[in-house]
C-alpha cells in the first residue's frame, strides 16, 4: 500500500483530539484507524497552552499511528470558531484552451481571481467554495469541467479565519512534528458527510454540540451560507452536575456518560448509583431522575440558544430543519428536548463508517471525506495531457488554498 493512499484528519477539540486515518482503494473508502487522546490547553474550542496541545496531537496521533502500524507525517487539519467568517465574491477568466474546453486550470484560475479581495490585515482566506459557475452568460453551473465556453465566472463562498487563531493552530500541528496538508473548515466537511443534497439545497441547519463550543452552519442552495459559534457546550453540563451532586467535575463527568439524560419524562427512577462528595469520603447515592433534573433545563438553553442564534443570523425557519452532531448529542433524551425547544424536523447525525459511529468523530470524517470527494471530482474531470502541463499519469492533487502558500511566509518568521 503506498502512502498516496492515505489521508489523515485531525479536528483538535476542547475536550478530545481525534486523528482519523482514511485509505481509499479500489474506489471505496474506509476509516482504518482512529486515535483519541484527552484534550489539554483547549478552552471553549480555542488553544490557548500551546506546548499542552502539541502534547495532546501527539498524543492522538501516536495512538491512531500504533493501530495501523504506520507513520504520519501529512495531516488535514481542521479549524473551526468565532473567528471564522464568510464572504461571497465573484471571478472572471477568460478560458484558455484552444479548442475552448474548460480544464481544471480555468478552475484554478476562476477561483484564484475570486480570491483577490480586500481583507483587513489581520484576517486570512482559509478556503473558497464555488456556489455556481455561469459559462458564457449562462447560470447555475456546478461543474464546468469539459464545457464549452469563452468566458468563466464564479459565484463563491470565501472562507476567512483571524490569522492569530490560523498561526496557533498551525504553530501547534508543525510542533507536534507533523506537515499541514490543508485547512479544512470542521463544519464544511462535517456538512458534506452529514447532510443530504435535498437538505443542503433547500435550507438546513448543521449544528456541532462540542464539549466548550457549538458550531452552527447554515447550507442553502447547496453551499454553506452561514456560520457561528456559541461558547457553550457539553462541559456545561458537566459543571451543573459537578455543582448539583457536589462532587468533582471528573466524577461528573463520568456518572454524565454512564447515567445522563436529557429529559426528566425519560429518566428512570431506579437506576441508581453512587458519587463521592466534596471535601468528605462518604458516598451519596443518586438517581438518573437526579441527573436528568440537572442536564434538562441546560439542555434546554443551549437549544434555546441555538435557536435565538439563528434568529439573528436571519433564519427563521428552514425546510430541513436541524441536523444535530458532535459529543454532546448522544446524550439520550437530548434529540427530544431538541424537537421541543427548536419547533422544527430535527435529526442526529453520525458517521457511518466502522470504527466511527459516534456524532463526536462527524468532524474528523468530514475533513476526509470533503478532500476524498474533491480527489473524485478532479479524477472525474477529462483528461487532456496536450493541454496541460503535468505529464499524462501523474496523480492529480488537492487544490491547496491560498492559505498554506499565504501563511509559510508568516509562519516562517516565528520559527
Ligand atoms: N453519551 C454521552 N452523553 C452525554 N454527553 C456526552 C456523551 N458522549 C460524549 N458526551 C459529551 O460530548 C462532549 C464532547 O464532544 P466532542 O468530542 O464533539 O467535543 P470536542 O470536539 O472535544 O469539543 P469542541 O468541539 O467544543 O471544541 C463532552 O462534553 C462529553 O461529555
Ligand atoms: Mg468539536
């Protein structure tokens, strides 16, 4: 097996790291190996101990590296938080070959002319997703690729994130003794993988519920059109049950994934079990309802929350409602309090491959699978070696965004 073969993702949390290793053969892909490590130097989704979260990549990386047997040294990295905005701009090229065929170079060249725009200096482009393209005055193209045409525009979605936030993450990934392939926005491969096109068309919500962050995505017309994230999160929860039992937030945490549930009519009132309080030995026995009382009125503002967020990001009601992902949503009880407080279809999303059926990997899949998905597409192109300049053969690659070439320079100076 060579190494082309294989794609690794990272998607650094607040409350885990997870490396996910993707091998695609045959056509087919699959997850062949997964490593997890505790998060450390990660607040509410963004670093800020930047030596506690090179150990914990590491950490992650070393695990997924022993179940496979290999050695990484490439990974896509995922970036996600408030930092990240979005712009729509547009680009025009006149296509170049001579028979006027659209290549994947008038691609290229689109894409890089709707990238020249005016960005404040502390902000960076982290990708550019094309809405449509128009081929000689005519709209709605999603792939031009073998069209005939002589003028090229692109309507597209131009992803920013604060260059402090991008150098930390970068600093960090580079750090633990890894390259950064790419930068992939969390919620756009999360996007890909988890929603369906009907949603992604008519109007759907992707909401992440992490352990210090929720990430909302809104897709419509088939792209992403807006995001936000909230400071709030699974560790919340956590916290009230440390608060309500009076016992230390590990000890929280642990009776959270064993016992917790979101909503107090599905809660049983004989399943018990036992915490020890702060500040004595003595063990106090609890019961699920106990949990439940605590974990439902949380649950029900970190939905009303989202709710009031989407108001505000001009959304009121959305055809495909919500589409509910990450750590937090696996909590039972939660997909109903979630229906109550949202007033809409709402569904939970979770990676459907081996190895990775929980909603808290949906992130780190989605890195692979958005990159696999562009690989398909650039294969899928028609290949003219005359017109190119690569020989006939070589393996295509991803399209990099602008901010890897954009950002060794920075990054160069601080090391
Ligand atoms: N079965 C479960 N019941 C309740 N909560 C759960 C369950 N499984 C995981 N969680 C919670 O999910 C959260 C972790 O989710 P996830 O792994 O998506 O977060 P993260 O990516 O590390 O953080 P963030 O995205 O906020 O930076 C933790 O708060 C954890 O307690
Ligand atoms: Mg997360």
């Amino acid at each position: 097996m060579s190494n082309n073969d294989i794609i690794v993702s990272l998607d650094i949390g607040t409350s885990k790291v997870r490396a996910i290793i993707g091998e695609i053969s045959n056509g087919t892909f699959n997850i062949i190996g997964v490593g997890s490590a505790d998060s450390e130097g990660i607040r509410k989704g963004a670093i800020v101990d930047i030596d506690q979260t090179v150990q914990s990549i590491r950490s992650a990386v070393d695990h997924a590296e022993r179940m496979v047997g290999i050695q990484i040294s490439e990974v896509y990295v995922g970036i996600s938080g408030n930092h990240i905005g979005l712009l729509t701009s547009h680009g025009v090229v006149a296509v170049q070959n001579e028979d006027r065929e659209i290549g994947e170079d008038d691609i290229d060249r689109v894409l890089k002319a709707a990238e020249v725009i005016a960005l404040p200096p502390e902000r960076e482009i982290i990708d550019i997703v094309a809405k449509q393209y128009v081929v000689d005055g005519l709209e709605g193209i999603k792939d031009p690729r073998g069209m005939i045409g002589v003028r090229l525009e692109v309507e597209a979605t131009i992803i920013t994130g604060a260059k402090t936030a991008i150098h930390n993450l970068l600093r960090c990934v580079e750090k633990s003794g890894l390259k950064v392939s790419d930068l992939v926005l969390l919620s756009l491969g999360a996007g890909q993988l988890a929603l369906s096109k009907d949603e992604k068309t008519m109007g759907a919500a992707l909401v992440d519920i992490g352990a210090g962050s929720t990430t909302i995505a809104v897709f419509e017309s088939g792209t992403i059109v807006a995001t936000s994230t909230l400071p709030i999160g699974g560790e919340f929860i956590t916290n009230d049950i440390a608060y309500g039992l009076r016992t230390l937030t590990e000890q929280a945490e642990k009776v959270k994934l064993k016992y917790g549930c979101a909503s107090m009519q599905d809660a049983a009132a004989d399943v018990t079990f036992k915490v020890t309080r702060i500040g004595s030995n003595v063990d106090k026995e609890f019961t699920q309802e106990d949990l439940a009382a605590i974990a439902e009125p949380r649950v029900q503002e970190i939905f009303q929350l989202i709710s009031q967020e989407m108001k505000r990001l001009g959304y009121n009601e959305l055809p495909g409602g919500y589409i509910l992902t990450g750590g937090t949503v696996s909590m039972p009880g939660l997909l109903k309090i979630a229906q109550q407080e949202l007033d809409a279809s709402v569904r939970v999303a979770v990676p459907d491959y081996i190895g990775v059926r929980d909603p808290g990997f949906t992130g780190g899949v989605g890195i692979l699978y958005k990159i696999i998905k562009n690989i398909r597409v650039r294969n899928a192109a028609p290949k003219k070696p005359a017109n190119r300049n690569k020989p006939a053969g070589t393996k295509e690659t991803v399209r990099k965004s602008g901010v890897m070439e954009r950002l060794k320079n920075i990054f160069s100076e601080f090391i």
